[in-house]
C-alpha cells in the first residue's frame, strides 16, 4: 500500500472536507495533483533491484527486508501498468514518455473493473485463508527475546 499512500491520505483529506463524493472528484481534488501527476517509479525500484543483483550475496542478506520491500514495490508497479487502461503513468520516464494502455482497468468498469475486483479479492481471501489455516495446522512457538 505505501506506492499508494498519497491517494490514500488524499482521499482522507477529500472525505473530511465532502460526505460523498464519486470517482471523477477523486480523480480531479486528488489524483490530477502531486505525485499523480507525474512519472512511475518504475526506472527508480529497477535501478535499485539491478544494484542489490550486482551485491554481494553477504550484502544481500544484510538488506533482505529493504530488498523484499523493492521486489514487492515493482510488484505493485507492473500491477499497475497492467491495470490502466487509459489513466497510466509513463513507465520509464524519464528515458520514455510512453505510456502502457491496458485492456483492463481496475476502477474503469467499462475496462472490466468489476470483473477485475472480484477476482482480486477473491486471490486475495483465498491468500489470507491459507495463511490462517497454515498458522493453526503449525503454530509458532511464543519465543521471548
């Protein structure tokens, strides 16, 4: 969630100031402004992922969770590239000032937002129910530090 912490605070700050307010407010008070307005990340988290690759792996081990943390952020970003279909972001700015349009689009329902959402929570529940199945087949011992 933190590539998209911004929207997040802004539909925060959008919700104080209005009860409703619908998809095209948001897209206007919030997402036409600041960080939404420009580039991806995308050059910036593979830039980074290709210097934690060229490391040591002793090197790696000492930044495993700033390393999950890019894998998972690059995750987020192709995510988001494959579910714009006519809002997304250029990619690789700045070498590039073209942008993906996806077939799908994640909010757009005539790009199939309501099917994308039903099978993004579906993945998402069937995620988190594993996980609690997994802890109550194994659980962990309480370890004290």
């Amino acid at each position: 969630m933190l590539p998209d912490l911004s929207s997040t605070v802004g539909a925060v700050w959008l919700a104080g100031r209005r009860r409703r307010f619908n998809r095209g407010e948001l897209d206007e008070e919030v997402c036409a402004r600041g960080s939404f307005a420009g580039p991806d990340a995308a050059i910036l988290v593979g830039g980074l992922l290709v210097t934690f690759w060229t490391c040591t792996s002793r090197e790696r081990k000492r930044y495993k969770l700033l390393l999950a943390f890019l894998v998972v952020w690059a995750g987020h970003v192709l995510a988001d590239e494959l579910t714009h279909a006519e809002d997304g972001r250029p990619v690789l700015w700045p070498l590039s000032e073209r942008r993906l349009c996806s077939p799908i689009s994640y909010w757009d329902r005539s790009h199939h937002a309501r099917s994308f959402a039903v099978v993004e929570h579906g993945v998402l529940l069937l995620i988190v129910a594993r996980a609690i199945l997994r802890q109550v087949r194994e659980p962990r011992p309480f370890r004290r530090r």
